[in-house]
C-alpha cells in the first residue's frame, strides 16, 4: 500500500473505526480485494461488496463508514463494512474470482457480505455456498430479490416524499430526473412515478434520454432491460450521460456512481431536491455548496437504507412484506428528524444525520469492553 493511499486512510480514521482493513490477494485465480470492518459495536457488519477496476482502498473505507451510518440511523443491531473486488463485473471467470473471494474471508465472521455494484443474486449464492453468511440471496434460497423489488428504490421515493415538504415542493407534477437508471434509479422513478412525479430525464453509461413533457417509465425499464440503453427509446432527446446535470429539474436522483456530483458541478445543478440513491455520489464541499444554495439534499445513508433494511428483514427469516413496512416507518422517520433537526440548528442535512447516527453509535459502544 503507497504512501498516498495509507496518508488518505489516516485521514478517514477516527474513534469509530475502521476496525479493520484486509488487502486480499489469489495468485491462481488473479483475485485482488479490499475488505474494511468499520465498526461493529451494534453487531457484525453488513455491508456489500463492490466489483469494478477502477475501485480503490479509500472509496472502500469511504463506503464501509457510509454503512455504519446507515446500519444505525436504520437502528439495525449491526455495524457497518464493505468490501471491493477489483476487476471487471463482466470477466468470463466471474465465478471462480467470486468463490476466492469468499474462501479468504470465510474467518472473518465479523462482516456479512451482501450485493452492490457490479455483483447480482447469483453471486451471493455462491458466497454463501462457500461460507455459509450471505444477504441478497435468490428467491429459490429463501432471499428477498432487491434488484427484482426495487427496496431501495422504494426507500427513496418515501424520503423524497418527506423531504418535499422541506423544499416546498408539490410531488404531483414535479419534475424527476435520475442520474443511473439501474437498480436503483428504475425503481426509485416507478414508485415516484406512482406519487405524481414526472420523469423527464434519465442516465445510463451510454446516454442520457430527455423529453420535458415527460417519459413513461415504465416503457423506458422495457426499453432498457431489452436493449441495454435508454438511447433505444423514441420519444425522447438523445443527449450525452453528463448532459443530465444540465437539465432544470425538481428532483435529481443520482443512482449510480460515487462523486459524481462535485464543487466543479454543484453550482450549476438547477434541482430543488437531491435524494442520493447511490453510496457517496456528492462529495461533502458539493453538499455544503449546494446547502448554501437552498438545495435540500438528503444523505445515502438515510435515502438509500432500503436495501440493508430488506437484507437484514430476509438474514432473520423476515418476508418482503415486513421488508417494505420496516423500510416505510425507518427511511420516513429518518428522514423527517434529520431535516428537522438541519433546520432547527442550522446545519447541513448530512452533518444533522451524522449528529444522530453518531450518538447512536456512541451509546452501543458504551456496552463494549
């Protein structure tokens, strides 16, 4: 690990963690892996793993701690970690990286991996092959599909629906855009869809599809999961990924990659509200920019807990239904406190939702030795 690396790592520390960081090497499978515990004093962690090249040690122990946020503003008896697997998602040998992957963090039963980008169903049922502890597993396995049912996506419409009332936004008739228009993104636009909001914008990695007057989602998931591109959609303007931000919107939902929203952007997003349905995809000088600007916008781990609370409901032999009942109350809660909070003292949503994450954390560390 170079100097840079270890220099940003000490950077992240602090009295919550992280409790652990494992750099994972196989030399006949060519595995490369980055695990990070970061606290476990409410339980084990649970957090997913990450499969992509470009991921690295920071974005990890980033994520990990996004985790341990969000596993206690959920009020979840777990702690928070994460993990990454360097290496392309669509490689022909994805099973044989996966099951290394597992085999060299079978003892260290402190994390319970589960699904993120880049790693479906079908992975974790290897992992759990392998190891036995696993969350996001097939239906067949007695899992709860994420990316089937949309939780996290559903989270995100009931935060939105929230937060509306903090940006004095009318939900029937506002205008959505969603910046990844994947798991989450479809989702959390068919479920916002359902509350009057009109879709008018949305992302992938090949294009961004735009008609002001409105797409009908549902013909845009057909047209993706048939197509493998939003651009294959005809009513709408063709326009490049990064033109999505240029687009005047009500609500933006970034669903897709980390700091995709920056101090080089923030100034020039026109969006009332920002629900971040994806981990970390506004860096924090964005977030206070945007704050100063009057944008509400509310933090990944308040938004996008939908998918721990339904791998946590189905790892206790929950059903989908007690899933999306726990994710309603909790994300709706969260979300209500943390901005009454914001606007009591005058803080940041994020720093609101740290303030009472922390205090949570604090006091399950108290009952550790």
């Amino acid at each position: 690990m170079g100097y840079d690396i270890e220099h940003n790592l000490f950077h992240l520390a602090d009295e919550l963690g992280p409790e652990l960081i494992v750099h994972i090497s196989d030399i006949k499978t060519g595995l490369k892996a980055i695990l990070v515990v970061d606290n476990t004093a409410a339980g084990p962690a649970m957090g997913g793993i990450r499969m992509s090249p470009e991921v690295t040690t920071v974005e990890v122990a980033r994520l990990a701690r996004s985790m341990t946020m969000k596993n206690a503003m959920a009020r979840l008896p777990h702690g928070g970690g994460k993990s990454g697997i360097i290496a392309d998602p669509a490689l022909p040998d994805k099973e044989a990286l996966i099951r290394a992957f597992a085999r060299k963090i079978r003892h260290i039963i402190e994390y319970i991996p589960g699904p993120d980008m880049g790693i479906s169903e079908t992975e974790m049922a290897y992992i759990r092959d392998e190891i036995g502890r696993a969350v996001g597993l097939p239906r067949v396995l007695g899992g709860i599909p994420l990316d089937e049912i949309g939780s996290t996506g559903f989270g995100v419409a009931i935060s939105a629906e929230v937060a509306a009332e903090f940006a004095d936004l009318d939900l029937k008739g506002a205008r959505l855009t969603v910046e990844g228009f994947g798991a989450v993104g479809k989702h959390a636009a068919r479920f916002l869809e359902e509350k009057g909001v009109v879709l008018i914008a949305a992302s992938d990695s090949k294009g961004t599809i735009y008609n002001p007057d409105g797409l009908d989602v549902k013909e845009l998931i057909s047209v993706k999961e048939a197509t493998g591109s939003l651009l294959n959609y005809k009513d709408g303007e063709k326009l490049l990924t990064t033109d999505l931000f240029n687009i005047s919107t009500d609500i933006l939902v970034p669903a897709a990659r980390p700091d995709v929203i920056t101090e080089s952007n923030a100034d020039v997003l026109d969006a009332k509200l920002i629900i971040e349905g994806a981990n970390i995809p506004t860096t924090l000088e964005a977030e206070n920019q945007l704050y100063e600007r009057g944008v509400v916008c509310v933090p990944d781990f308040v938004a996008n807990a939908g998918g721990v609370i339904t791998a946590f409901v189905e790892y206790h032999n929950g059903t989908e239904k007690q899933a999306f009942k726990q994710i309603e109350a909790t994300i709706r809660s969260n979300t209500r406190e943390m901005l009454e909070l914001s606007r009591k003292e005058g803080i940041t949503p994020r720093n609101a939702a740290e303030s009472i994450a922390r205090h949570r954390i604090y006091e399950a560390m108290t009952y550790r030795k």
